[in-house]
C-alpha cells in the first residue's frame, strides 16, 4: 500500500466552481486532471499543500493524510468532472467506477471487502465519492454555479436541471456557508418547472462571493409541497482548492449512542467547536456504513449520522465505539 501511494504524481486542483458552463456563455474549465498510476489511489494529493507536499513521508499519521487527501480528491475531481458534463447537451455518461477489485487505492467509489482480511468490511466500505454520487452527482434533479463566466456578471452562472423521466415542481436555494461561524446566509431562492425526459433546465444567477477562500456554498433542491419539503439534491460547493481555503482551527468530536435503534442503527453525534468543519469523514472497524460523509457542520448546530449495519451482520456497538476515528480537512491540510 505504500509503495502504491508513494506513485500518486497529481497536478494542481482548482476550484470545482468553475466546471459548469451555460452554453455559448461560460468557459467549461476542467478544474483538475488526476494521473493514475497502475494500482495507485487517486491523487490530486498537491491541491492541499500545493507542489511541497511529500508523497515519502511514512509512519500511521502520514498514510492517514494520505489517504484522506486521495480520497476526498477523488471525490471533488469526479464531482467536477459530472457537474460540468451535466451542464452540456450530454445524453448519458458512467463512472469508472463502482467498486474495487482488489484491496488497494483506486478509482472505485466502494472499497474492497473480503471476510478472510482483517479490518476490511464486507462487500466494502463506502468512500466519500459514493455519499456524493447519492446526495449531488447522480440525482436525476440537481444544481451547481460556475465562479467564472466570460459573458460577465449579467450572465446566468447557476444552473438547475432535470434529466429524469418525470416532471418537477420545485425551489432551489443557493445560501453562503462561511467557514468562522458556519451559520448560513441566503443568497437566491429560485422555483421552477422542468419538464421530465428533455434534459429541461433554468439558469439563474447569483452574486458569488468576494473572498471564495473563506465561504463555500450549499445548493439545495427541493420538492414543492407539504410542511417540509423533500431535499432531491444536496450539494456543498467548495469555491476554492483545498489548499486555499482559510478553515479555522477547529476541534471535531464524534460521541455514539449508548443504546441501538429500533431499526438496528447506531446514532452518531457530531460536534464541533472554535468555527465551522469541513469535509468531516467517519470510519470505525465495524461492519456497516455511515448515513453520510463529508460533513460540514456549524458550532451551533451538531449533526446526526446513522451507522448502519451490513445485512446479515447485527451492530457491534462495542466496536463502534471504540475504533471510531473522525478526520476533517483544515486538520488534513
């Protein structure tokens, strides 16, 4: 494994924001290129500490970073990638791909598993590309802003989209969520209709930022109807490279609970405190997977996650508890 992270070779990561590109209006910019090695994790490694990041450091708390910076690269890179494609006039597209097919870094969005190694889950763990693909990537209704336009700032820079079969009526809000304090700010509520089986879509535009370092933007889809309408699309846009971003000095805690649910889930708390966490990931030894990934979490609002057992196997609390470890990018940096 580590011979295999010590090939990772990765060009500089750029803002995922500027992928998407309205038609004859937006430069399509590809935010990142990975090269893959043979039997190598995806990098885009660099994008964190930029051209000085060592890929020779050895020892646990060096391969822990390594692996954290490969997979959450891994997971921007591929998320760019389909954003953009998905703003064209594109009719279908897959990833490379769903699971591993042996024990080692690769492209897959799930882990290798196999019974007879110790520390691996059966059928494999999900890495954060996987929670993506579910809340964002791959949801039939989804939405996402470019930060750089060339038509200028009258043009349209966001976009939402419908490339299922059935009709949709309902809202996308786009809110600010700065990094210091994690309380969100509303920047545009827009409602639409779009038409099912036509790739129907709506340009909107928003005033982005001044500082992309210092505020993400969450970019959420929503049925129309009821007293809580049904969240389609959850996408958290990060403005910056990793490397950029200014993330306060936070310390992330995760506590689970002592009793199992009627369900046979685990509830996970998450807290954080002295600002705002990004790219919080969860990972224990126990067989199962956890409700999401990649948090970002406000000091006023701690988070709830589910660890749901594999079918088949009962929750090992115990376990669960004591080999939980939680990792978060300002940490990662």
């Amino acid at each position: 494994m580590l011979a295999e992270i010590h090939a990772m070779r990765t060009v500089l990561v750029e803002s995922e924001a500027e992928l998407c590109s309205p038609p004859d209006v937006c430069d399509w910019c590809v935010a990142c290129m990975c090269l893959m090695f043979l039997r190598s994790m995806c990098g885009c490694v660099t994008s964190w500490t930029g051209t000085a990041q060592d890929l020779n450091q050895t020892g646990e708390d060096a391969l822990k970073k390594q692996l954290y910076q490969s997979m959450v690269g891994q997971a921007l890179f591929v998320k760019a990638e389909v954003e953009g494609w998905r703003t064209s006039n594109l009719w279908g597209l897959f990833t490379w791909q769903y699971n591993e097919i042996w024990p080692c870094g690769g492209w897959g969005s799930i882990e290798y598993g196999a019974p007879s190694v110790e520390g691996q889950v059966i059928g494999g763990r999900w890495k954060p590309l996987q929670y993506l693909l579910r809340s964002t990537v791959y949801t039939d209704v989804f939405a996402t802003c470019c930060a750089r336009c060339s038509g200028g700032t009258d043009q349209p820079n966001c976009v939402v989209k419908n490339d299922g079969v059935y009709d949709f009526n309902g809202t996308v809000s786009v809110s600010t969520f700065p990094f210091t304090s994690g309380v969100s700010q509303p920047l545009r509520e827009v409602h639409v209709r779009l038409m099912g089986g036509q790739q129907d879509a709506v340009w909107f535009s928003i005033d982005f930022p001044a500082d992309p370092t210092r505020v993400a933007l969450e970019i959420s889809v929503t049925v129309a109807g009821g007293a809580s309408p049904a969240v389609v699309s959850s996408n958290f846009m990060l403005l910056a490279p990793p490397t950029a971003l200014v993330l306060p000095d936070v310390t992330v805690t995760a506590t689970v609970s002592d009793t199992v649910q009627a369900d046979g889930t685990a509830v996970i708390t998450v807290r954080c405190t002295g600002g705002a966490a990004v790219g919080v990931v969860l990972t224990t030894l126990a067989q199962g997977r956890f409700g999401d990934q990649l948090l970002h979490i406000s000091p006023t609002e701690p988070r709830s996650v589910s660890f749901v057992p594999l079918e088949g196997f009962a929750l090992d609390l115990p376990l669960l508890k004591q080999t939980l470890r939680v990792e978060h990018m300002q940490q990662m940096q």
